[in-house]
C-alpha cells in the first residue's frame, strides 16, 4: 500500500463472523425481508429498466474501506429493487413461477449457517442422512416404488437443477453402454426427447459428447395434447438400429414447459424397455402434483423407468435450487461419477456402508440441501402441501372459465395442473396465424408494459400461445380477477 | 382421504408466505444461529456418530398434519447437530476450510428472499448486471487484465463449483475444435492435468465425453514441489501430436489441494499458446490470496490463458455455492452452452444487447448469487479482506514455526499459503515409509478422536502427509496453539 492509501484502523481485529454483530445485522435483515414482501406488491412486476441500467449507477470497483449495512441496504431499494423482475409478486404469472415459504426461508437461514460441505459421508454425516430421509419421505408422498427408495434398493438426490439430473443421468446410461461396447461407441449412441422437451435435455447431450447429429426431438402434435407418441418413438428407435445406431436415452416429461403436456409413462416404458434404453421422467413442474391422489396416474408406470426427477422450487414452496433425482440403481450413477482422491479418503468410504453423495452429481462440494425440504414437509404436513397444490389447480381453473366466457379468446390446451394456454383469435381471419400472432404479441406487451402482472408466451406447432401460470405463493384469487380484467382491457385496446 | 384421517382445520386458508409470520421465525433463526455461532467450540468438530444414526431415530414418511418450529429446532439440536461435522469450528482445519462471514449471511438471506430466477437478463437485470458488476470489481482486485472483464473484452459468471467451471470451459474449448474438424474427432482430444490437479478435473473431462485414455494426468515431485513442469507438459504435448491426437485443454492449478502446489502459469502458458489449447488456471483456493500484492506473482501471465476460476466459498468469507470464472471469449462458452427455446424468448436477449447467464453454465435457473459478493466487498472493503487472508498465513506460519520447533517432525512442503504439510518422523527408521504412514495414521486418528480438532492427511509421491488447514473464519491464534499442544500429546502417545 502506497502512503497515500487511506488508513484502516484495526485491520488486525477484523472479525468477520462476530455472533452479536450477525445477530444485529440477521435480524435487520430479517424486518427488510418481511417488509419486501409485505410490499411487494407495490412494485411493477416486470422490470422498467434499459439495459446497461446497473453498471451506470455503481462504482467501478470495490470500496478500499469498509460500507455500513444502512448505506448497502439504501442502495438496494435505490439500485437493485428497482431493477429487479419480482418473481414473488403475486401478480407474477409467467414462465413456471418458483414457490416459497417461510418454512424453507428458515430452513435455508441453518443451511447456510451450517456451511457444512457434505462431499462425503464423514464431512457431514447429518446432512447426508438427513437427504437419504427426505428423498425417501418424498418419495413416499408420490408412492413411488421401494425400488427407487433408500430403504428399498434404489436411492435419491437432491440436484440443483433438472439439466444436472438430466446430465448425470445421461452419463450413467452412457458409460454402462461404453464400458460394454467400447468408448468409440460414443459416436453412435442416440437420445430421444419430443420437440416439447425442456431445451436443457439437448444441451445435456451435446455436455455429455453426445453427438448433435443423433439428438432425436420426436414431433408432437395438438391432436395428442403435444405428448410424446409411443409408436412414433418405435418407429425413431427401430430406423435408428437399422441405420447402425445404438438407441441410448429417452426423456419423458410430465408437465412440459410450453403447455403441461404429460408424456404417457406406461407405454413409453413398453417401449424403451423393449429396446433396453434409459428411460428418464422429468416431471420438474408436474410432478409436485403427483402427491395428490388425483394427480398420482400421470407417474403410472415409472416402476418401469430408470430415473424421475422434480424439482421442488418449482411448486413445492422450496427456494431455489431444489431438484430431487431418484434412480433405480445409485450404482451405475456411482460408477460414471465416482473419484477417490486421498485427500478425501477415510475408513466409512472405503468400507462402503456410507453414501457419497459427491458420487451423485456434478461437483464435489454441496451444501446441506435437505434442510429445507425437511422443513417445508414437517412445518407444513402432507395434507397442507396437498391443498396448496389443490388451491393453485383451482385458480387455474377459474381462469380458464375466465377465458372460455369471452369469445374472443380461445383456449388452445386445456388446463391440466395449473397453467393455462390461451390466445385472443383474430377477429378478421380466424385462420390467419400470422395476425393472431401479432395480435398476441401486442396484448402481451400491453399487459406487461403496465407492471401490474407479468406473463410469457409460446409457441407450439408454430401457433403463438399465451401461458398463466398460477403459481407465486402470494396469488390469491383476486389476483387471477384483476389479472383477467386487465387482459380483457387489453383486448379492448387491441381488437378496437 | 378415508374416514380416519386426522382431519386438518381449514386447509383452505393455508398460508405458506405470512409476511408476520415469516418475521417471527425468521427473528427466531436468527438467535439461533448466533447462539450455535457463539457455542460452536462445545461441539466435537468431527461427528462421533455411526453409519446409519439418523434414519434409526426419525419416522419412515413425512407427517400429514404440521408440526411446529419449536418442535423441528428441538430436534435440530437433538438429532442433527450430533451428527454434524462442524466445518465452522475455530478448530476445524481439515481440507480447505469454507469461510463465512456476516455480510455474506445476510446476503444470502437476501438472494433467498428475492428467489429470482435470472437465467437471462429479462427476467431478472438487477442479478445480471449486479453480477457482472462484481465479477468485475474482483478482478480489478485480482489485477486480472482488461481481456476477462466486461469492461474490457471478456468477463466472467459465478458458477456453483470449480467442477462446473472446469466443464463448461471444457466443452467450450472442444466444440471450437469440432467445429472446426468435425464431431468424429472427438474420441482424439487430448486434456493435460498433473498427478495433484484436483479429482473433478478427471471427471469433468469425463463427463464430456472425453476418452478417458486421453485424460493425462502428469507426473510431478518434491523437487518441483509439486508444480508442474513446462518441460514435461511439453514432452506429453508432442508424444500425443506425434501419435496423431489433438491437444484440447491444459487445466492448471494455483494451489493444489494436497500441497498448495503453484504451477508455473506463465512458463506453461508458453507451451500452452504454442499448441494453441485451452488453458484454465484453477485458483480455487490459492486465487483469493492474489487479492494481496504479495501473492498476485502467483497470476503472472494469466493474461495469456484462456480462463480463471476461484472459489470465494474457499477463502473470501463467502458461503457455498460461489465459484467466480473468467473467460477472454465469452462467445465460446454462449457457442457451447447457448439454448434458444420460444418460451424464453424476448427482445433484449435477441438484439444480443444483454448477457444471458444461463449460457454461461450448465443448467437454466440460477439464483441472485452476486449479491453475497457485493455485500462482502462493501461491508468489509480490500482493506479488511487483504488483512483477513494475512491473518490466516501469520497463524499457518506459527504453526510450521511450532512443527519446526520439534525434531520429531518434519515439514514435507514448505508452506505457502495457510495449509501446512507436515508430520512425524518414524524414530527406528527415517526412511521406512510403511512405518511413517502407519505411524502418523495413528496420531492423525488420535488428536480426531478427541473431538477436541479435525485434521486431514493426503499422499504425495506416495508418502503420507498430514494437513494442517487455517481457514476457518472463527480460528484465533489461541486455537492454532492449543491444536499444537494436542498434537505434540499425540506424538508423545503414538511415539513413547
């Protein structure tokens, strides 16, 4: 440091985890947090800054003395708030919405204090069996079969995201099918997904050295509500044997991110294992639902698949990041997975009567991650985590009734859990797609431009959609009512 | 629901995000977590539990009617915190430790808060640009060069770990080469590592379909001090070209996690720019000490590599997840990883105007990580946290002055950073490595078992190291001394 550096007092006493000072700044934090929310929804949902809005307003580098908590908390409600897309609102209604709770807030609060790095067994023994327990648990809610479970003889994850159950799923499956044929095999092995499968599945492939060439997007259709056909899948299996190709992957979903549409487990299960592939269920969204009895058939079948993965931080009240991955047999995960460097050796790893999770995923570090489903699941009950589902498929509903009770909208999927896909018809041509789609995209604007709710569209079968997705933990029913009336203004406005 | 279900009052009402109710227990987290703060060294710091404690001791399925907080931190106390690992022990020196800090607490409450999901700039600018906003101001700390910041040529994104970091570089660096030569030359790609890079090296080269014969891990020795030769590299490099492979990716590592080991970064740069691969510098750990002028040598010619990456979850007083990588072309990584679905789709992210994170890394969502960083820097400024990684190598300097000070010990690699590598001669014979392991086993399974701190060893060149981490964010001189003190006792056991 130069002589003309600033003077920090005391640098030698810095103490960066003092409890007294954590404990007055957490609480502060605690009163900023809870009134975020209690105001949350005087923000506009979607965000009115230009891009480039942040960088203009902040230093250019770190502060050389240290900044109290009042002067950063300022700046968040002057700078951060402002330009922030408020997926809590309960006017958020795009994309699928990410659910929340105080229950997983408090959870995460011990998670984080905890700070335990659970790679293996002995770095953590709590959190890994903690995680053994919920994963069970949860599969208890979706009656899964013992063969996925831990005290069966299968076992869970929890994940960050789907792409990673995705990918590490994808990698067992692949280097089962290598260490038999050989790594020059890897050029001929083929996935299969339908064009309505999340886009993460192809970038997963192409990680996994799948080659781009043998990445199968199976057309869907409106007339089969966009699922994946079994006999279509036949057919791209049974060219792709006859070409000299090894079928390796499927990944069916359960609620897909355009419209909700439910691959049919069973009979693609017939069919994957008639072909001795990999058969993944990625019901990220859909499955949630599943822990309700009148949802449960959509998994009819997964006996009979290899891997299912959900993501609880979509609509089980779980922060972010929160994807749960069971599989039936942990041992080829470990296989593709596993590394065994000294610096991590110990006794219970080598007897092998632990689970490494580091095993089980991408990285080797992981937090305590089952924390906060432990929380939600006790705090809450499965009957309450059932009626929040119920009560989101509700609001859905009455949307929809909102919708069909105007004509001039339409319905293009109907709602199956708690999205719905509807788009205003073109008054001059019913069959014009290139107006309709025009004209959606102006009422889409419209809405959103005001801030008061913020919504998405799609695209399916080259038709523009707009998608509600019911599903902040704030929504209420006069929400969706005011958010309907706003839409119908909309309407006005477009279609004078 | 049959008739003897407990019945549950009014479902219907249930409210998963009371603002007041999220404030009590929230406040209530907090006290105790400052109280496990304030308590943590009457914790055993390695667990003393068995495999298979915590599934004996909790119910087999999730509870159908709530339970209360008070209920739940009963048992967090009870069933869990037995069974922790306390990483956050002032005696913890295993590994690398995870250090925290308070500013970094309440800015994790606050990206939990906010639970944004930012997987492109729409639909959350403040995370976005905050993040490269703070990647930014910590490479200006680094003194990293104009061609990895946004304000320069390149920047950077915050991964989860150093594994994904590795990875999405990885398949950067492959599909530039595929592109150019085709996917069938793939199973030919070559990545270069030494004997001490870290175990995801491998498997990330793994999961990317690298052949896993093409995966050199080259050798290294005391005399080096583990670094790795230029001239060995060199010779590997040919060899290959010579056997008609292609040289990919070189992943080179400031600090190793068995020794600190700094590979010469501007030498292999040399070889590295010659052959024209992808070279990465992990600097994990090592990479937060370059903030001080004293370390940044350590970085010289990282201008010439490809990529960066450090882990503040390591030693910048952050909690996990937070690994920050640097790219001069960040066009290779959107190239590899970029998805286009219509769901996402949006003006800003088509006029390619804005960063779209989720193109920088593995999965779709990803939370508001830059906030934590941003409120580590202002809270405590470089002042404080160049004093804070100085503090940790003056206590592992007092610490290889006590190892010295004893004629039973020896330092096995002089110390560089806070880690220090040492331990027990054998008395009847100075060369008998057989008998040195067993021995130092001994004292290392001793001073554990205690409770009273946890150490961990490693191998190098096939000798048995004992190591000796400062790092945890609460360890005072007092605890360095103490831990001597027991170690020195465990000689006097293990050697009578």
């Amino acid at each position: 440091m130069g002589s003309l550096s600033p003077k920090l007092p005391e640098t030698s006493q810095f103490k960066p985890l003092d409890p007294e000072e954590l404990r007055k700044h957490a609480h502060r934090m605690v009163d900023f947090i809870a009134d975020y929310y209690q105001n949350i929804e005087t923000y506009p949902v979607l965000t009115q800054v230009q891009p480039g809005y942040l960088p203009a307003r902040l230093p250019q580098t770190a502060p050389y003395l240290p900044e109290s908590l009042d002067t950063i908390l300022d700046d968040i409600g002057k700078e951060i708030i402002p330009g922030m897309t408020h997926w809590q609102s309960p006017n958020f209604f795009a994309f699928f919405p990410a659910t929340i709770s105080t229950a997983a807030f408090v959870g995460e609060m011990l998670c984080t204090c905890f700070n335990s790095v659970g790679f293996n067994w002995l770095a953590s023994p709590a959190s890994t069996e903690l995680e053994m327990v919920v994963i069970d648990w949860l599969a208890n809610m979706l009656k899964l079969p013992k063969t996925f479970m831990f005290s069966g003889s299968g076992g869970g994850v929890i994940q960050n995201t789907s792409s990673e159950a995705i990918l590490v799923t994808l990698v067992a499956a692949r280097d089962q099918v290598l260490a038999k044929t050989g790594y020059r095999n890897l050029g001929n092995l083929v996935v299969y997904g339908s064009d309505q499968t999340h886009s993460t599945f192809t970038k997963a492939s192409k990680l996994a050295g799948i080659n781009p060439s043998n990445i199968r997007l199976l057309p869907t259709s409106l007339d089969t509500g966009f699922a994946l056909s079994p006999v279509t899948l036949r057919t791209a299996l049974a060219a792709d044997v006859a070409s000299g190709l090894v079928p390796l992957y499927l990944c069916a979903t359960v609620g897909t991110t355009s419209t909700t549409a439910i691959d049919p487990i069973e009979t693609l299960a017939d069919v994957a294992n008639n072909y001795g592939i990999w058969m993944h269920v990625d019901a990220a969204y859909g499955g949630s639902a599943c822990i309700c009895p009148e949802f449960r058939d959509y998994l009819n079948g997964i006996e009979r698949a290899d891997s299912l993965s959900l993501s609880p931080h979509k609509w089980l009240l779980s922060y972010l990041d929160c994807c749960c991955l069971w599989v039936r047999k942990p041992s080829l995960l470990v296989n593709a997975l596993s590394t065994n460097p000294e610096y991590l050796s110990n006794k219970q790893s080598e007897s092998s009567s632990v689970v490494d999770f580091k095993d089980w995923q991408v990285g080797t570090g992981r937090r305590f991650k089952s924390l906060r489903l432990w929380m939600i699941m006790r705090s809450y009950g499965v009957a309450n985590l059932q009626s929040h589902i119920r009560r989101h498929v509700h609001m859905a509903k009455m949307f929809e009734g909102f919708v069909k009770s105007d004509p001039r909208f339409e319905i293009v999927v109907p709602s199956k859990f708690a999205l719905v896909c509807f788009r205003l018809i073109s008054p001059t041509n019913k069959d014009g797609s290139g107006q309709t789609e025009t004209l959606n995209q102006k009422l889409l604007e419209l809405v959103n431009s005001t801030g008061q709710i913020y919504m998405t569209h799609t695209k399916v079968s080259g038709e523009y959609v707009l998608r509600f997705a019911v599903g902040a933990t704030l929504t209420e029913e006069r929400h969706v009512v005011s958010a309907w009336k706003l839409i119908k203004e909309g309407a006005d406005a477009v279609c004078p």
